[in-house]
C-alpha cells in the first residue's frame, strides 16, 4: 500500500482489482463465482477462487444511472418489477444485457447464501437455469431468537462443509486448513479494523459521514479476507483518528443534527438524497452495516454462527437491539428509514421498528418511500418534505432541551 | 400589521392574511398549484378581501409541494409545521391533525401551542389521498360534493381495496359493470380513503382532540367514516382547506409579536 494514497483511494482500488481478477481468471479458463454479501467469503478465498459480488455490482450500474434500463429489460423478461432491483438488474445481466456501466465475467458457479434474504434464493436459482451452470446453496433459516442454537450451527457448518467439496470438484483445487486458517485472521482483521472506523461516527462532530461507510462496504462485500483490505480499514480509522485531532471531517457541511440512516441508500438518486441534509447539516452518524459486517469468530463453530445474523436474517429483537445501541452510542437527533420497495424484507419490519425506537429512544422517525436502484420508485418531493419534517422535529426538541 | 401565509399545493393555492391579533383579514382559494396562476388568483381574492395592498404585508411563509416555487419572501416552511399551527389556531385543543391533501395524507401529533410532536405520511401510491378521490369522480361522472349524499343511501357494505388507487378504481368499474348500487360503491370509496388513514394514524397513536384538515375535510363522507374507524370525533373547521397556509401565517407573525400577539 502506498503511503501516501488516502485510505478510501486504496480501498477503491482493492475493489477494483476484485474484478480485474475475475476478468483474469476467465481469461486463463479458470470458473469465475457470482456470490451473495454474505455468503461465507472465506470459502472461495481459500480455494482461490475468483469471485463477483452481483448486489455490489447492481448498485454500481445504478449508481451510474443504468440500474432502470437493466431493470426494464429484466422486466421484459417476465420478471416483475416488484422483485428487488438488484435482483432485477442483475437477472439482467446474465441474460446478457448490453452493460456499460459495470461489466463483471458471467458466471460459471453460484454461491448463495439465503442469510441476506430469500429473493436472492430465486435470484440465484434462475441464473443457474438460464446458464446453465451449478449453484451451491447455504441455508441459513430465519433467527426468531436472539442467540443462535447448537443444532442450527451444525447445520450451517455442515453446508459450510458440503460447499467446500462441491468447490472442490468444480475447480479441481484441493482444500487448505492452513490456508483456511490464515484467510479467516485476515477476515477478523478486517473486520474489526472496520469495526474500529465505524465507531469514529460517536465522535462529535464526526469526521465522517456515514454515506462513506456505505462506499466503503465494498471491500467488507467484496475483499474482507483480504489482508490489504485489513489494513486499508487499519488506515482509515487512522486517518479518521487525525481528523479528529485537526477538526477536519468528510462531511463537509454543518453538523447540526446528527442521523441514522436506516436502510440502503437510493444509488441513482444520490444528489437527491444529499441535497436537503447538505442543507440542514444533518450528518449521518449510524448506519447498521456497521454491525451487520462487523464479526469477529475464533473457529469454524463461531464462523457458522456469525454468518447466521444478518439484517434480514435476525429477529425483531436483535434488529432493534442492534440499531438502538447505535443511537445511542453515536448520538442521534433522529432518524430517517428509507422504505426501500425492493427490498421488502428489511422495509417490512421498520413500522413495528419506528414504533419501538420512538418509544425507547425518544426520537423522531420519518421514513419515506425510495428504492435502491430503481429510480422510478422515488419522489424528490416527497422526500424532500419527509426530511425537513424530520429536520423541524429535531430543531424542536434541541430548542426545548436547551431551553431546560 | 398584516402578514401573509400561502400553501402551494398540488391541485390548489391557498392564501391567508392575519393581522398581529392572529385574526384572519383575508383568504384566498383557487385551483391550480405551483407553476400555474393558481398563486396569484388565490393571492389577489385575499388581499381583496383584507382590502390592503400587497405592499402592506410585513412578511410572507410559503408551504406546500410549490414553496421552493414560487417567490420565497421570507422564507418557506414544511407544511408538517403549518398544518399543525394552523389546526391550533382553529382549534386550540388539537393533539391529533388528519391531513389528506391532494397528493398527500399525514397525521401530526400536536403538542402545546400547536407544536409539532411527531408525524406520519403516506406512502408514494395516491390510495388514501384526494387524488383517488378525484379519479373516482371523473371515472363516474360525480362531483365529489355530490358523492356524500349518494353514500348516505348506501344499503349494503361492500368493499374495496384500499392499497393501490389503481387497482381501487379498476374495482370499482368491475363492481359497478356486476350491478353494485351506486350508493353502495361510493360509500366504500369513502371506508376505503378511511381506512388507509386509519391504518396511518395508529402507527402514531390517536389522541383527542381529533382535527381534520386539507381538501379532503370538506368531505363528509370520509369523515364520517374516519369518525366510525377510529371511534373518535373529528372536528373540521370550514376553514380545514385554509390550515396550511393559516399555520404559514402564524408562523410568519412569531418574530414579530410577543406573546401577547402585540408588535415588538
Ligand atoms: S436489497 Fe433486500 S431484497 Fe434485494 S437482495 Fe438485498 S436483502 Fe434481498
């Protein structure tokens, strides 16, 4: 790593050479995997295997404003436009879609992992028949309790075991444990060097914005067994811990009230997204992700249970948990949920969530409607509107609480 | 000393000019909204009925979806905050604000003095929202005025969805297209706006008083229903439609009165 790049120039770039392995595998004749967020990284990284990241490419094609064509033509395939854009663009793209935006090789194996949510079941199970190609499953079922029982670890490791051998003779490589062993220090050293970045949000005024976080989520998808992604988040929260001592932030902008965003940002409508907490200096302070990929294991054991929670994948209890700690760790004046409608998993239970951090938390709550990569699901108005109702709340309550 | 409040809405202006009393002087509604004359009409009917000038205002509030629109004068303000004032102003007990508007339905939680507590709004679909009111009319050829009086008759209840204004109306034809009583639809028309507000409201909890404002208010009909679904009373001022741009007006005299209402 260069000394003298900033740490997001260097993660940008391990994210990029992510793909440009990819390229370069399918040019040796080597399979290429399209692989879930959370499906168990250390696997393929062991085996060496060249993988892409579909949901990371998604809200890249998004991001650059191809995400409704990709959508509209997965539409015109038959799928509905109620499935979730990610899903739809990258349907998409293994159907062949001309894509400029963000060319990943196709496929030769699948590795799904149903933690995330189970559209991406079907998602994947339908690359797999248009292509022809195998896809290997791990089945985390849905956590109604906090912690996670014996019996579901043993089923999880068991997956975990019977997608090393079918990796194995899809690739002809052989198994490591030592290997294996060196890729899940490097998956913890990342991992808790992110953790570290992320808490620099409960410094005030934060040196960043949590927006940033979402960039940087790439690397925690795509490289987290990495070990220069490890020690590119090492140098982040370095420089986070500077800018902290010279008062410099990311955020360049008033921090008068200090947010949770909850939910994935809407990619092709950034701008929009920014403009009124640019002008209101509502900073960004806590973002789920935070947690949601931070987790550190000792063990193949402990590495089961932690692929078992996820955002979508965790109870109520857990999910209200994870965000109320960082509420209140971080800050908050309020909180803004975007109702993301392709992603109803994690847009279904933010009623009863709202309800629950009013009451505990004593926030306001707004939330409006949005979508992570399809732009016709979004109303600038709209939410322009929500945000500074949500901004007269926080104004609000400030005033009454100096006031006291 | 007058000031003035306006809400730029979707299918209409509203203008209201207060003295420093809070009295209201004049008011003014006309159809159109932001990027129409709508402003400007609903603008002149009021400063004709204060019978002032327009250079005779201290300060102007614009609201609603054209407040970044139209000339920003002293400033703009959420129509979150103004419907809530301007509920206040006409009835001073509000804790609850119904607000169904043309594109729009929100319910406030309103606090002393007419305080923004908390809020919730609809989603993106215009279910629930006068705009399903006024598709409804042209599809069946009624004015909405005239739309209470046929649903007073209405002998059976039947229902419609109340989760999507599209599919809604595609209903309603069929229902009428199978031999429903005219009366009967439009009685379900009005449960199903009710419900969708319903479902609105208890996601923050309803508290007495209970206010209704916005275009939709005038309407019985749905305010009846909305009295049925959430067992409470609903007042409705004949102002209701005025209570944005009344709440503009309120908040537009703040800095310049005391708390007697005299000027600093
Ligand atoms: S955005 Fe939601 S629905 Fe789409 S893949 Fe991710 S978790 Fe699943």
């Amino acid at each position: 790593m260069s000394e003298n790049k900033q740490a997001r120039t260097v993660l940008r770039e391990i994210v990029d050479s992510v793909y440009r392995r990819a390229w370069e595998a399918k040019e040796r004749g080597e399979p290429v995997g399209w692989s879930s967020s959370k499906f168990p990284a250390e696997i393929a990284e062991t085996l060496g295997l060249a993988v892409c990241y579909p949901e990371n490419q998604a809200a890249a094609i998004a991001a650059k404003h191809g995400g409704q064509r990709m959508c509209e033509y997965a539409e015109s395939m038959g799928f509905s436009n109620d499935i979730c854009a990610y899903a739809r663009i990258s349907l998409a793209y293994a159907d062949g879609a001309p894509c400029e935006e963000k060319p990943v090789p196709q496929p030769d194996f699948l590795l799904c992992c149903n933690n995330i949510c189970n559209c991406m079941t079907k998602w994947y199970e339908n690359i797999a028949r248009m292509r022809g190609i195998p896809l290997i499953m791990v089945d985390i079922p849905f956590n109604n309790t906090v912690d996670v029982p014996d019996e579901r670890v043993a089923y999880v490791r068991a997956q975990f075991e019977a997608a090393i051998t079918k990796l194995e003779t899809i690739s002809g490589k052989k198994w490591d444990n030592k290997r294996f062993d060196e890729v899940c220090a490097n998956a913890n050293r990342s991992a808790a060097a992110w953790l570290k970045a992320c808490a620099y949000c409960a410094v005030k005024p934060s040196p960043l914005s949590g927006f940033d976080l979402f960039n940087h989520m790439a690397n925690i998808v795509t490289a987290r067994c990495k070990p220069e992604t490890a020690a590119a988040f090492e140098q982040l929260a370095a420089e986070y811990e500077q800018s902290v001592k010279s008062g410099e932030s990311t955020w360049h902008y008033d921090e008068n009230y200090r947010i949770m965003f909850e939910g994935i940002p809407c990619w092709p409508v950034l701008g929009s997204l920014f403009k009124p907490l640019k002008d209101s200096g509502a900073n960004t302070t806590a973002v789920v992700y935070a947690p949601a990929f931070g987790f550190v294991y000792n063990g193949i054991d402990e590495m089961a249970r932690a692929y078992c929670k996820a955002p979508n994948s965790v109870c109520i209890e857990a999910g209200v948990a994870w965000r109320e700690d960082l509420c209140r760790e971080n800050g908050v004046d309020g909180i803004l949920v975007h109702y993301n409608r392709s992603c109803k998993p994690w847009s279904g239970y933010m009623f009863e969530m709202e309800r629950r951090w009013r009451e505990r938390l004593g926030v306001p709550v707004v939330g409006f409607d949005g979508d992570q990569a399809d732009p016709r699901n979004f109303s600038e108005a709209q939410y322009q509107t929500r945000v500074e109702g949500l901004v007269e709340l926080m104004a609000a309550a400030n005033a009454a609480n100096s006031a006291q | 000393m007058f000031v003035l409040g306006t809400d730029i809405g979707s299918t209409t202006s509203k203008c209201v000019i207060i003295d420093e009393t809070g009295e209201i002087k004049g008011k003014g509604l006309a159809p159109g909204g932001a990027g129409s004359d709508g402003p400007y009409k609903a603008l002149d009917m009021a400063l004709a009925e204060a019978r002032i000038a327009q250079k005779s205002l201290s300060r102007t509030i614009s609201t609603g979806y054209g407040r970044n629109l139209v000339d920003k004068k002293d400033g703009t303000l959420s129509e979150l905050v103004c419907h809530a004032l301007g509920a206040h102003a006409l009835f001073p007990d509000t804790r609850t604000v119904i607000d169904i508007g043309g594109q729009d339905a929100k319910i406030l939680r309103v606090g002393e003095k007419g305080r923004l507590e908390s809020f919730v709004m609809n989603d993106k679909c215009a279910a629930g929202t006068g705009r399903f009111l006024e598709n409804i009319s042209r599809a069946l050829n009624v004015r909405i005025e005239d739309m209470t009086a046929f649903a007073e008759l209405a002998e059976n209840k039947i229902d419609i969805s109340s989760t999507c204004a599209v599919f809604a109306e595609s209903e309603i034809v069929s229902q009428l297209a199978h031999g429903a009583n005219k009366n009967d639809v439009f009685s379900a028309v009005f449960r199903s706006v009710a419900s969708r507000a319903a479902s609105l409201a208890n996601r923050i909890g309803v508290m007495r008083d209970t206010v209704m404002t916005g275009g939709v208010a005038k309407n019985e009909g749905v305010r009846k229903a909305l009295e049925e679904e959430l067992n409470v009373r609903i007042y409705v001022s004949p102002l209701a439609q005025y209570a944005g741009a009344l709440g503009a007006a309120v908040y537009a005299l703040e800095p310049l009165t005391n708390d007697r209402g005299k000027i600093q």
